[in-house]
C-alpha cells in the first residue's frame, strides 16, 4: 500500500493552495506542501480508537468487513492485485478496518507544528467519510485514492468542490469558501511565503468568489467551479501533474 499512498498523500491540497494563492514552490511555502503530503500517508497508519481503550464502538468495528474485491475494482481505477496489497497494508495498519477524525487530526497536527491544521483535517475527513459514520473505511479511503490519484480533470475538480461545498448542498457560498480558505492559512502558519497579513484571506476570497460567481447571485454552483477552475492554467496543472498535492 505504500506506493499507492505516498501517489494519495502527494495530491491532497494542490488545487486548494492555488485557490488560496497560499503558496509558491520555494522557502517556506514549499515546505509546507511537503509537510502536507506526508501527514495523509502516516493517517493511515493510525488505528480508529485509542491504544488501550475498547468502547462499544470499536468493538463493533472490529467486525467491520470491506465489500468484495471486484466490486472496488470496478468503483476505482485500481487493479485487483494493487487492490489487495493496499488492503493488507491497512488492515495491519487500522486492525479495526477504519480511521477515525481524531487520528486523521492527529497527524496533520504532527506536520504542522507551527500552524493549525484542526480546521482543514475535518473538511478533509469530511470528504473521504463518504457515508458520514465519522470514520474513513478501506473503501471510502481506495475510492478517493482512486479520483486523487488516476481521475480525470473533472473528477478531481468535483472532489475539490466538495471539500469547499461545506454543507453538501451542491452551492459554495463565501462564506464556505472563507472558511476553508482560512482554514489552509491557518494550516500553513509560519510556513506560508510570502508571510501571511491578517486580511488575506478574506481579500483573496473575495477576489476568487467574484471570478467564480459569474451570474452574481451569491453563491457558486458546480458549473461554474468547473468552468473557471479549468480556464486557470496553475489550477489545471496541479490537477494534472504527478507532484502535486491536491
């Protein structure tokens, strides 16, 4: 699983930081994408529950069983046999078969110690936990695995605009917008180059929101994320490019 999580951790924040305009690919900026794409490959390798504490939750996940192997063959771009390496990788790694918010927090916490990554780890989480139990199973973690890393441009940009779709309802306001905005400056921290003013964030949204919102009505729809993300040659390439972090 190793190989195939190290293609995952690579893409997770790309497209986001070009959204931002949070970073660059030298000093400190730099530094942070490659803290970024460590953090998702060690999340894995954190069990769902505390190390010594059993509660009714894990007890019940510990019976938790993954759908059939070709079934994940069909949903995702992976072959059978990467299909069962991955799986045996997790399995040792998450001998309850899923991850909880708290480990996924945990390890981004880890590689950001100078900034805070709380707030950008749980809408992360909350694209991946697919069904919205409150952890990540083998098959939400492949199937996600699968669009980051082997998607098309438009796979990648849905799942993007999911993560900045806080409350699901198929809109980006600006307010959500803002909020994952402020949410990857803050998971950046000292590491943002150039350093970060207090009005950043807000400022760039702004910008990007009204480049977005092309009707004016107040919120951003699929369409449009889709259109203005795909006519941005830097957002395009880091959807495309294999050494990027989406």
């Amino acid at each position: 699983m190793g190989s195939a999580v190290r293609k995952f951790k690579r893409r997770k924040s790309s497209a986001q930081i070009e959204l931002t305009g949070a970073s660059n690919k030298s000093g400190r900026g730099w530094t942070a994408r490659r803290r970024a794409s460590k953090a998702v490959s060690a999340i894995i390798q954190k069990t769902a529950g505390g190390e010594n504490e059993i509660d009714d939750l894990e007890m019940q996940v510990m019976r938790y069983k993954p759908e059939g192997i070709d079934e994940l063959v069909r949903n995702t771009k992976f072959t059978k046999k990467e299909l069962q390496i991955m799986y045996r990788g997790f399995k040792q790694e998450c001998p309850t078969g899923l991850v909880n918010e708290d480990a996924f927090k945990e390890i981004y916490a880890q590689f950001f110690p100078q900034g805070d990554s709380s707030a950008y780890a749980h809408y992360v989480f909350n694209v991946f936990d697919a069904d919205h139990n409150g952890t990540i199973s083998f098959e939400e973690f492949v199937i996600g695995l699968s669009v980051l890393s082997r998607g098309s441009l438009n796979e990648k940009l849905m799942w993007a605009f999911k993560l900045y779709d806080i409350n699901g309802d198929g809109y980006i306001t600006k307010e959500e917008m803002l909020d994952i905005v402020k949410a990857i400056y803050d998971m950046m921290g000292k590491y943002a180059d150039p350093p970060i003013s207090e009005n950043a964030p807000g400022d760039h949204v702004e910008r990007v929101f009204q480049k977005m919102d092309k009707n004016r009505d107040g919120v951003v729809t699929i369409d449009e994320f889709m259109e203005t993300c795909k006519n941005d040659e830097n957002i395009t390439k880091s959807m495309s490019v294999f050494d990027t972090i989406l």
